[in-house]
C-alpha cells in the first residue's frame, strides 16, 4: 500500500482529499502545517508527498527544498492556488516532481498521482510480496515465483484494488477463457501460493482485504 503524506490547512480539502486517495488504496497521513510535516517525514517513510504551497509555519516549497537538502528524494508533488509562472518555477526548483492549480478536477488528481507513483515505484508491494510490473516479476520473501500468465494478471488486479471489491467481470476481462469456476481456480491459487486473504462477495466478485 502506497504511502502519502498530505500538507494541507484547509481542514475541508484535507479530509476530503484523504478520503478520496483511502478509497483508491492509499495510506494517507495528514499535516495541517509545515511543522507537522517534518516532523512526520522524520518519523515514517513515505512514497509521495503531496504538499500545499501557502501553510502555517513555512511553505512547501520551503519545506521540500529543506527535504532534498537532507537527501530525502521521496517523489513530491504541488497542490496550490497560485498560478504565477515564477512559483510554479520555484516549486520545479526545490525538486518536485509535478504540481495541479486550485480548484482541480479530482479524476485528473488521481491520474497524476498514479503516473508518479509509477515512475518512481517499479513495484507494487503487499506484505511480504512484490509485483515488478515493468519486468513481469512476483516475489515472495524477496524470491521470484513461477506463477503463469492468468495468475500474473488476475494478481496483479487485486493488488491493485487492495481493500475494494472487485467485479467478476474485470477478472473475466484478463483471462483466456474466463467462466467462474477457472476464476474461482485462480483465486485459490493464488490464496495457496501467497497466503493472500481474499473474500469471496457472493454473485459478485472479490476482495483482497488490506493490510
């Protein structure tokens, strides 16, 4: 599960903003000040920042500048309502990595946030498993499993969508000859091979349940 660390005072905007990014799957700590920011860095490892510019006690230009100073090269991205060409210049300068203007579409938030996370995680990691997209690798333990093709493709969707139900349909759509008693094959497998806690939603789907 993706780590992201928000600074954000506008106390609406924060929750609402953490409530969208835990329905996708994220991990979200939130600070409501520079302040609170540091000291969370400090504290826990994160994959993303996602940093208002204009906070009590400090900017987030500022406090990222002081982050890549420090050697933190966390992938790190702007929310901000100003639009002048010379912040937008400073934030690129202290080391982000993109940034979206206030007020923004939420849809096109995700998209952004999802492209980062991409570049700058090859892997997607549950537990004690990852999932090396770019290579086509699982392991488990940090050793590589020979897992086929369907397996690959249905694990790679529930890891994906750790914590929400997944439709019987969007399984069907990566395999060769779906029907529900291959799904339910797989599923097994997959349960057997990497001690994965999936539920079965009935005359639904499934749901690998978060960490």
């Amino acid at each position: 599960m993706y780590k992201i660390l928000l600074l954000e005072d506008d106390e609406m905007l924060s929750q609402t903003l953490k409530s969208l990014l835990e329905d996708e799957g994220y991990e979200v700590s939130l600070a409501k000040d520079a302040n609170e920011a540091i000291d969370l860095s400090y504290d826990k490892k994160f994959d993303l920042y996602l940093f208002d510019i204009n906070v009590p006690f400090g900017n987030g230009i500022d406090l990222l500048y002081d982050l890549r100073e420090a050697g933190d090269k966390t992938p790190a991205f702007f929310i901000t309502a100003l639009k002048d060409i010379k912040t937008v210049s400073k934030g690129f300068d202290a080391g982000c990595d993109d940034y979206i203007k206030k007020p923004f579409d939420m849809d096109e938030l995700l998209i952004r946030i999802e492209a980062i996370l991409k570049k700058y995680n090859p892997y997607l990691k549950y537990g004690d498993i990852e999932y090396s997209v770019d290579e086509d690798i699982v392991l488990k333990d940090s050793k590589e499993l020979e897992l086929g093709e369907v397996s690959k493709n249905v694990l790679l969707l529930l890891l994906k969508n750790a914590g929400k139900i997944i439709h019987k349909d969007d399984f069907f759509g990566v395999m060769q000859k779906p029907s529900d008693t291959a799904l339910r094959v797989q599923i097994n497998k997959l349960k057997k091979e990497l001690d994965l806690d999936i539920k079965n939603i009935r005359c639904v789907g499934y749901k690998l349940e978060k960490l």
